[in-house]
C-alpha cells in the first residue's frame, strides 16, 4: 500500500496509475489501496476544481449537509466523544470521521473505491472546500493551521471508457 503526502492534485492519478495493479481487462483496472494525506496548507489551498460543476454536485450537498450537521451536534454538546463524529454511507466515501483536536481538525475518510479518472480530484477539492469553508465558520474551534486530511482509497479504479462514473455492475 502507497503513502502519498501533500501531492498535487494534477499528479494524483499518474502516481497511482503507476502503482501496482491488482486486476485489469480492456474495461476496467484496479490498482492496490493508496492512502493519501493533505497537512500542508499550501496544497489544500491550491487545490482548485470546482466540484459544484460536477456530475456528483447533488451528492456533495447531501455530503455536506449531514457533516455540517454533525459539527452542530458538536457544537451544541449533543456529542461529547471525538469517536462519534463519524459519518457513514453506502456511496463511495463509506466513512468520514471528523477528529477536533485542541486547535484544528482532522478528517479521514474511508473510500470503498474511487474512480480516479473523474471523481478522485472532485472528492479532494469538496473535502478540502468543506473543511475550511464550514468547520472554520460555524465551530467554536477555528482552524489553525488548515486541517490534516487522510484518504485511504480501497480500490482506486479506472474503467477502459473514462466517462462512466458508475460501476455498471463491476
């Protein structure tokens, strides 16, 4: 399994396409899990891509919404242990467990797979946009510095046609 730090996200794929494959045919290839982290705050400010653009822009409110609901719960004492900050789900970002510490937070995010053709940058920049858009504006703890993201891809994943974003049965 890969360990990527702080790598920009035009880089992303050609890393992981370069990493050990695991199963491939003419329509579809998977590559070993790749955990990738985001600490410096450089690279999360530099991340620019527009997720609300996308395909998936519906599933990220939905994202959005139900981790802004969580940090309210927070917020308001409805949840007093870090370990129950954890947003789960049947899509693709499986768990998203955020992680207050004295002066930032913390994100890591399970991903079942991720089709790293076209959703892998969109799912950094909404996680990145997320992170310092709503924790650093409704939570009592403010984010200094940026926040550490950890990814870990299960299956990152492409398909032989670059434009299906659904597994189709796969």
């Amino acid at each position: 399994m890969n360990t990527l730090s702080n790598i920009p996200s035009d880089s992303i794929v050609s890393i992981i396409k370069s990493s050990y494959r695991t199963f491939s045919d003419e329509k579809y290839t998977e590559y070993e899990p790749i955990i990738l982290t985001y600490d410096d705050p450089r690279m999360i400010k530099n991340l620019k891509f527009d997720w609300n653009l996308t395909k998936d822009a519906l599933y990220y409110r939905k994202v959005w919404a139900s981790l802004d609901h969580l940090v309210f719960k927070w917020d308001e004492g409805w949840i007093k242990s870090r370990r129950q900050l954890i947003l789960t789900s049947e899509d693709c970002m499986s768990a998203i467990h955020l992680v207050p510490n004295e002066d930032s937070w913390e994100l890591n995010v399970f991903q079942r797979s991720s089709n790293i053709d076209n959703a892998l940058q969109e799912d950094i920049a909404f996680l990145c946009d997320w992170l310092q858009q709503t924790v650093n504006s409704r939570s009592n703890m403010r984010i200094v510095p940026l926040p550490k993201i950890r990814l870990f891809i299960s299956i990152p994943h492409t398909f032989g046609n670059q434009l299906n974003k659904v597994e189709n049965g796969l």
